[in-house]
C-alpha cells in the first residue's frame, strides 16, 4: 500500500460523520471539524514524549534572524511551542498566555520559542499582532514540525471549509502541502531532552499555560542538585 493510500484511508475513515460547514459557520466551525478530524485519527499519538531527544534545527524568525535551539539551552530549559496562524484566533489568545507567562518562565533561566509553519512575513505579522516578546520561528513545509510528531495533513473534506473562511494556507504558509502544527508545547532541558509534552488535537481547548511551572521548577532544582555534586566532588 502507497503511502497516498494510506492517506487516503486514514483521511476516509476519520473524516466527521456530520455534514461540514453547516449552520455553524465561520472559523469556530472550521477549527471544531478540524479538531474532530484529528481526535479520530490519532494523529496526537504520533508526537515525541517525555525522555525523547529532541530534533535540532535552525529557523528564521519574523525578522529573518536564523535561530537554534542550543543557542537557547546554553542559558537553561526551553518551551517550546507550536502554533497553527494568524487565522487561528484560539491560537493567538494561546500565544499571548504564554506572553503572560514569560517573565515567571524567564525567572526560571527558561527561555521560550513558537514554530509555526507561516512565511516569515506572515510571523511577523502574527508577531505583531499578538504583541508577544518571543521569537516566532518559520518552518516553512513543516519538516521540523513533522520531526517533532505533530504535523498533520488537512483533508481534502476539510480544505474547502478553510477556503470558505478566508483561510488560503498556500498563501500564508508559502507552499502547497495544506499541512499545519497541532497545538503543541514540549519543554526541553539543557540537554537537549524533551522533559514534558503536550499535545492538543482541539485548538479551542488549552491546558494552564502556569501548568509548565513546576516542570520548569524541577529542572532548576535539578540542574542545581548536579551543580552541588559536582562542586563536592
């Protein structure tokens, strides 16, 4: 079986029993179908957990600026997080929790990054929007989206409902894949290990973004533990 093939059939047998874009309109529906989609096709299992070694990787920011991880980890822990766009509404309000949040993260020695697969221009733009203090990095085709477990591909059922709402993925992403994030965040330690991850198929539903703190928390003491033991030997 082709891998089209299984496409199609995960695309099939997942596809919403109801009719799309009815009554409920609007980009509430289109996140609802999208979100009903994924929760029936397991996609969300797919994506790294705890103890995995997370992918490296060099993106532009909304500025152009290219961006690694470990340039990041050398100050302490990162989170991580994976953010659909612009259009996403649930997802901006998401972003700018998290900005909320930053200076209790950034007391932690923890630094914090969005992926979203958007153009460059299109980040900045969101950047702005949401008036956020951190970096939104462009993984433009989502090869490090897919590499972290959380890369989805709209079906064909579902593309229509996003035409219909404004929402030209082609045109904001910059490629043809019609592929984005699901909802995501992972914390990293400074050993480039995945501490904590959690994935949301349903981008209207978050978890606490407070909800990292004590990971973040146990990392710090942790890292100061080891710090000790290495002083006493």
């Amino acid at each position: 079986m082709t891998e089209q093939d299984m496409t199609i059939r995960e695309e099939t047998s997942a596809a919403p029993s109801k009719p799309l874009c009815d009554t409920e309109s609007g980009t509430v529906r289109t996140l609802r179908d999208a979100a009903e989609y994924l929760i029936a096709s397991r996609h969300a299992e797919r994506a790294l957990t705890a103890g995995s070694y997370a992918p490296t990787f060099c993106l532009p920011n909304q500025n152009g600026t290219e961006v690694t991880p470990e340039s990041l980890l050398r100050r302490g822990p990162l989170l991580l997080t994976f953010y659909s766009g612009t259009w996403c509404q649930a997802c901006n309000l998401d972003l700018q929790a998290l900005e909320k949040m930053r200076p209790a993260i950034e007391q932690r020695g923890a630094s914090l990054l969005s992926i979203s697969q958007q153009t460059v221009a299109e980040n900045l733009r969101a950047h702005n929007l949401t008036m956020v203090g951190f970096p939104i990095l462009s993984d433009r085709g989502g090869r490090v989206t897919s590499e972290f477990g959380v890369r989805w591909r709209i079906p064909q059922l579902l593309r229509e409902c996003h035409r219909n709402n404004g929402i030209d993925l082609p045109s904001l992403n910059g490629e043809e894949s019609w592929t984005l994030p699901i909802p995501a965040r992972f914390v990293i330690d400074r050993a480039g290990i995945i501490a904590y991850s959690e994935v949301n198929p349903d981008p209207t539903r978050r978890f606490e973004p407070g909800d990292i703190l004590p990971v973040l928390d146990f990392l710090v003491a942790r890292n100061l533990t080891s710090s000790d033991l290495l002083e006493t030997w």
